[in-house]
C-alpha cells in the first residue's frame, strides 16, 4: 500500500473526525460522505497500483475506523470478530471500486450505508439514536 494511499485514507477519517455518520440532512444526503474531488484522487490512486494491496489496505482502513470510533464514544464495542467483519466490508469495497467504471459516488454512499448497518448491528441501535439528531459529534465523557 502506497504511503500516498494511506495519507488519503488518513485525512478522509480526520475530516470526518467531528461528524455523525448517522445524521443526514433534509434532502436525504449524509453529512459523512467524501467529496468528488477526494473520490476523484482516491479512485485514480487506486487503480494506478500494478497491483493493488487489498487485503493491508482493508485491515488498515478497518483498524483507523475502529480507533477512531472509539475515540469518538469509549462507550462503544468491537470484538475481534467485529474488526475481521469490518475488514470483510472494505475488502469488498476495495474490489468493487478496481472494477468500477461509472458512478463512483454511489458506490461511496452505498459503502458509507454499509457502515452504518455495521455500527447498527454491533452496539444496537439506542447508542447511536442520538447521532441522528445533529451533524457534529458530541463529547462522551468518562466517568472515571
């Protein structure tokens, strides 16, 4: 995996940092959804890779989105098993966007629903009820 490849995926995870990937907006868009530009530069980087590391690149991804949730809510989690099913779900969007050839951003939006359905199905639905209701991300104090 190139350190460009990895930078790309650092910086998408860092914008999304503060945002609630449950919260959509009126018209049905969620306020977690990458931009044309970085889907643009991400697809190109991707598919230019003689041969693209899949399997470093998904548990990579599947680890940083791990972390990063739980800085987020220390209150949420994964086992090992819940880590190798995320993992599963990059893999499988990392072979779909090498075949892709129209509407990239579709396949983003789709991937992004699968995430959430991931989120949904390992810490149930109540602890992330109130991500729905605001954009950003609010702070979930410990009580040690």
């Amino acid at each position: 995996m190139t350190d460009r490849l990895i930078r790309m995926i650092d910086r998408q995870l860092q914008s999304n940092e503060n945002k609630s990937i449950f919260y959509a907006t009126e018209d049905g868009r969620y306020v977690v959804e990458p931009s044309r530009r970085f889907i643009r530069n991400f697809l190109r980087e991707w598919k230019s890779m003689e041969n693209p590391e899949i399997e470093p690149m998904a548990a990579y991804t599947a680890q940083r989105v791990i972390d990063s949730l739980l800085h987020a809510n220390q209150f949420l989690n994964f086992s090992n098993r819940d880590t190798q099913e995320l993992k599963g779900i990059y893999l499988r969007f990392a072979n779909d966007l090498l075949s892709l050839t129209k509407d990239a951003e579709n396949a983003f939006r789709e991937h992004y629903r699968k995430i959430r359905e991931f989120l949904i199905r390992t810490n149930g639905q109540a602890i992330f009820a109130k991500y729905k209701e605001n954009a950003h991300l609010f702070d979930v104090a410990c009580a040690q």
